[in-house]
RNA sequence: GCCCGAGUGGCGCAAUGGUAGCGCAACCGACCUGUAAUCGGUAGGCUAGCGGUUCGAAUCCGCUCUCGGGCUCCA
C-alpha cells in the first residue's frame, strides 16, 4: 500500500520535472529566437516536448546548444513562481503570441493559471518544481514537425523532444532501453538476418519476403491454418481484383476512397485491386440460400490486400501497402455473438501466449460520430462486446467514439520484450456490409433475417506481426519459427561428408537443418551461426563422426556437449513441437 | 501529404570544390584447425536519378525518387 503512494507521489514528482524541463527548454528557445511563438509544451512518457513556430528551421546541431543553455538555467536554480489572471490579463501578457491566445480562448474559467521561471512566462495550470534546480535529468532527443493541435490544414510547428527523469540513473537507463530498441530494429534485423527487403524499383511499402523470413512466416501460417481447423473454420481464398461495382456496393468506393488504388481497365471494365476481402468472403455466403441452422459460419484467409498509404507514414513492416490480413468473417445470429466473441478472443489470446506475449491492452471501441446502423443496435452490439470481455475475464478500457463507422470493435495491443506496444488482433462488428450487400439467413419461422458479421484478426496482418515478433525476440526466433533451426559445423574438411550426412538424417526428420561448408575456421562458423541466432549448433569433429554423434551448442553460448544424433533430434524435437525456447 | 535530416561498391563507414578510400562480405589460393573473426591475393563504385553553377562537383544549387525522425492516419 505504502508502496503505491510512493509510487504515485514518484510519478507526480516526474511529470513535473518534465512539465518544468519543458517549460526551461521553451525559455532557451525564446533567448535564442525573441520572435518565437509557442505552441504548446505537454509531458509525455518518459519525457517532454515543447512546439515552437520559429523565423528558422531548427537542426540537429542545435540540440546540444539548445541543452547546454538549459544546463545554465537549472545550474542557476531560478524559483518557478505562479499566479492566477483574469482572462483579460492573460490576453495583455500572451498578446504577442497567437496560439496562446488561442488557448486562452478556450479555457471555460475566467481565472487563470500561469507561471515564470527566469525570463519565461507561460500559460499553464502547472504543477511544477519549485525551482529549475530540481531537474537533475534530462536530455534533448529530436526535433521534428508537428501540426498546431495535430490538424494538416493549420501551421507546422517545430517540436523538440526530450528525456527527463528524477534521476540521472533512471535516464541513462530510459537511454539504454533506446539504444537496446534500436539494436532489436526489424528494419535493421530484418537485413542482417536476410529476412526481407524493400527495393526503391519495386515502390515503396511493398514487402520482399526472402526464403528465410518466408519460412517464418510459413511456419505461422501453417500453425495459423491448423489453429483455425482446431475451432471450426474454414479456409477460403479469394481474387486479388475485382470490378469496381462492388467496392461501390460495399461502400469502400465511397467512404474508403483515399486508400484505394486507381481502377484498371479489363475489356472495357473498371477493376481495382482489393483493399479487403470481405465482399469476396459475403459473395461466396450469398451463393445459396443460407438457414440459421448452419450458422454460425467461420471463413478465414490469409487474404493479401493492398492499400494506398500517404508516403510518410510507411514504416518498415509495420506500416506497408500490400500486406496479408489473417482475415477471417464470421457470419452468424444475433444470438450467437456473444459466444463467437468469447471464442475470438480466447483464441486471440492463445495465439499471443503462444508467441510469448503476455501482456496485452485491451481497448473497446465505441460508436463514432458517423456510423451506420440505428443507435439501438449499436448499443446491443456493443453490451454484448462488454459481456464477452467480461465473461474471458480481461481487463479492457473503453475508447468512446473510436469505432470503425460499420460497427463497435476489440484491439488488442501487445506489450512486447522491452514494453513497447503493438497493435495487434482486431474482432469488429459489422451492421454496414450485410445491409449493403443484403446478407441474410433463413430463420425458423422461413422468415429471411440481416446476419451478424463479425470481421476478426488474431494475429493483424502477416506483415506487422512479424516485424513485431523480430522485435519482440531480437530476432532470435524459438526454435520451432527459428529459418535455420540447426547449423552443423565441420571442424575441418574432412568432416564434411559426415556433416551431410547428419544434415540429411535431421532434415528427414523435419528439422531446418543446414551445413556450412565454408573453407573457414570452426570459430568463424560457430561466430556466423552465433550472429545468424541459429539456436543449435552442432560441432562435428572426428570424435563426433566415429560415433554418430554431435556436439551441440547453444546460441547463449552453453555447450551441451556430445551427444548422439537421435538424443539431439529428441531434445530438438520436443523444443519444437512445444514452441519453447 | 506536410516539416526536418540523409542517400558513396552487397553491408558498415571515410573523403566538404582538385585524379573516390578503408573494413567486412564476394572470388582465387594456401591452411585443416575443438566452441564468437586463419593468412595472402583478385575483382567490384560514372558517389540514388535528372538538370544547373564552376576550369573542375561525392562535396554547392534546383527538381524527382527512396530511406530515417515526427505530425496525421491505420492491419
């Protein structure tokens, strides 16, 4: 108990130190540059960042001046002091500033807040430190452009981030959490591990999967389709372009235009290419008529769609054009929502433990502003969502007004190995689709009813999920999704008919097993491997070869010793088939 | 899309107006090695693309492309 208080009295004591380390830095930027014009200066995690509309662009060479300035500032140790204005008041202080005043005009009350430290005043409902000497912690990271309150159509500010902490530990620690997250780069790994590529002719977000990382991705994707069986789906397939009618009955013409790409012609018709696949999966449920019997009925694909995506926001994997959704659309009646809802997210969650997430944020998503449907039921749609996540027993926040227009939604973030979050399996309720395309099934009074739809993910798309489980494992895979499960190293060439032939033994037995027959020393294989994050290596040498047997090491560096093959494809075996280290 | 920054052999980097270098990888040869880099040699770049300034451009300027940090948006 006691601990929580000061746990909480710790975070109040951070965020302002970094509400203050905000403000220092504004003051250094108003020395430097008298024009300039604040926006605004908020804490974030870890930090704080200030915006600025300034006569220059900043760059990175103005970092370290910026922060040896505000080492000056807090050096002097200047009293943070704050008084209440009348609104008027405040207008006369900030007249010079237009974004202030701007805020000012928002705030309700007639009273307010500001405060000064040395030459700065600043509009704003505090707390702070009581003086600059308090920060004992901080660090300039970036500068970057920022749209005055995040809208493209007002001015681009120039918003410099930084690091605070109440001590100069935690922040070199904050500081080796980056380094340690830059090192674990999907982008980065995903070279050195030769798992996939981009390419500048190809076009931009548009992903090359290599052998190695098509075998991770086949390896989940099989795991993926048996998971599936295991719980009543059925796997389908689907075109990648159809006439442009349908997008238009689906509504996606209409309401999803920006990310479409631009229609082609095949013979005098419009055909674009499928952003997603649910209008494949509801012509194929409309083939015949369907009766509430057979329902609920659940079709996966991995459906690969491609979505125009503004060119700045691409991001490695995690952001792409062409991507495969793990797609699924379960059809059924308003009664079984519930039940299919809790099996979705049992399942989501199976999926996740089984690639070593164990923490997750859940998040249910309300109804927007603009939506389809009736209020009524949306409602009901969304109590049952409640009544589902209540009955799996998992923690959820609800984000009021953030659904999808077509329906209310579950995501699911992942928290990964360094507690970074990932976005991650979706479960949305659709009303739109099955009106527009008029999806019914026979109820038992031979009466035709609107179908419950149900669009869902487990894992997101093949694409985000990857490079979040790169990340999440450093890039070295557990075995049973490792592309190179076993490299058997020859200590010199002699070895090396009896390294094939071990190769061979273990790749009859399923096993990812490769030889390197390179003319180079075993330390520099052993080395190879080691970067490679190959999770066994097996030294052969003459002993091993006079009695069938390997000399196994680990990638931490353990040396199992010797061993016969067959107690290594055990050992092995049982690694894999339970998904373990 | 917008703001800022960057783009040099496969990869990582050097050369800031004066004939483009280094390491790793690759290739060839030698070595035959017991748990994280053996030695020697060879080859490879019209410096992302196009245009301009200049006697001379990797270097300065403009446009385009791609990447990175953000904003906005999303699987």
């Amino acid at each position: 108990m006691n601990k929580m208080v000061d746990q909480e009295q710790k975070i109040e004591k951070v965020e302002r130190i970094r509400h203050s380390a905000s403000h220092v830095m504004a003051e250094v930027v108003q020395s430097l540059f008298p024009d300039a014009k604040f926006g605004i200066g908020p804490v974030i995690d870890n930090g704080f960042y200030y915006d600025f509309d300034l006569p220059r662009s900043l760059t990175p060479d103005d970092i370290p001046i910026i922060e040896s300035k505000m080492a000056e500032i807090i050096a002097q140790n200047l009293p943070f002091t704050s008084e209440e204005v009348s609104r008027e008041e405040a207008k006369g202080t900030f007249a010079a500033q237009p974004y202030k005043l701007e805020l000012i005009d928002e705030i309700p009350e007639e009273q307010m807040g500001i405060y000064r430290q040395g030459s700065f005043i600043d509009l704003c409902r505090g707390p702070h430190v009581s003086s600059t000497g308090e920060i004992k912690a901080f660090k300039l990271l970036s500068i970057a452009g920022a749209y005055w309150r995040g809208d493209e159509k007002r001015p681009m500010l120039q918003r410099i981030y930084g690091a605070a902490f109440e001590t100069q530990g935690e922040l070199e620690h904050y500081m080796e959490v980056i380094a340690e997250a830059a090192k674990r780069d999907h982008r980065k790994l995903g070279q050195e591990l030769d798992l996939f590529s981009f390419h500048e002719e190809a076009g931009p977000g548009l992903v090359h999967w290599h052998p190695k990382g098509a075998t991770v991705r086949r390896v989940i994707e099989d795991f993926w389709v048996a998971e599936h069986i295991k719980r009543g789906y059925e796997i389908v397939n689907s075109p990648h372009i159809a006439k442009i009618d349908l997008w238009k009955t689906s509504g996606h013409w209409e309401l999803y235009r920006e990310n479409l790409y631009s229609p082609m012609d095949v013979d005098g018709q419009e055909y674009i290419i499928k952003p997603m696949n649910c209008p494949a999966h509801i012509l194929m449920y409309k083939t015949r008529l369907r009766s509430y019997r057979e329902l609920p009925i659940r079709w996966a694909e991995l459906g690969t769609v491609y979505r125009y995506e503004r060119s700045g926001v691409l991001h490695g994997l995690t952001r792409v054009r062409g991507f495969t959704q793990d797609d699924a659309h379960i059809f059924c009646r308003p009664d079984q929502l519930e039940d299919e809802v809790v099996d979705v997210l049992e399942f989501a969650i199976y999926m996740m433990r089984t690639f070593g997430f164990e923490e997750y944020k859940i998040m249910l998503s309300t109804r927007p502003e603009k939506y389809a449907g009736t209020i009524e039921i949306w409602e009901k749609a969304t109590e049952t969502l409640e009544r589902a996540l209540k009955r799996v027993d998992l923690a959820y926040e609800v984000d009021p007004g953030e659904g999808v227009f077509y329906g209310p939604k579950i995501d699911i973030s992942l928290r990964d190995a360094l507690g970074r979050t990932w976005q991650g399996p979706t479960t949305q309720v659709d009303f739109n689709l099955p009106q527009r395309f008029d999806v019914t099934y026979v109820d038992v009074d031979s009466v035709a009813q609107p179908v419950v739809m149900v669009h869902r993910t487990v894992l997101g798309s093949m694409e985000r999920f990857f490079g979040c489980l790169i990340e999440h494992y450093a890039g070295s895979f557990p075995a049973w999704l490792a592309p190179v499960q076993a490299m058997i190293i020859p200590i010199a060439d002699r070895h090396m008919d009896y390294a094939q032939e071990v190769a061979a033994e273990l790749r009859a037995d399923g096993l990812r097993a490769q030889v390197d027959m390179r003319a180079e020393r075993m330390n520099q294989k052993i080395r190879q491997a080691q970067l490679q994050k190959i999770p066994y290596m097996l030294i052969v040498g003459d002993n091993e070869a006079s009695s069938a047997e390997v000399s196994v090491r680990l990638r931490s560096g353990e040396d199992l010793g010797r061993q016969t093959i067959n107690a290594f494809r055990e050992m092995a075996g049982s690694a894999i088939s339970q998904k373990t280290t």
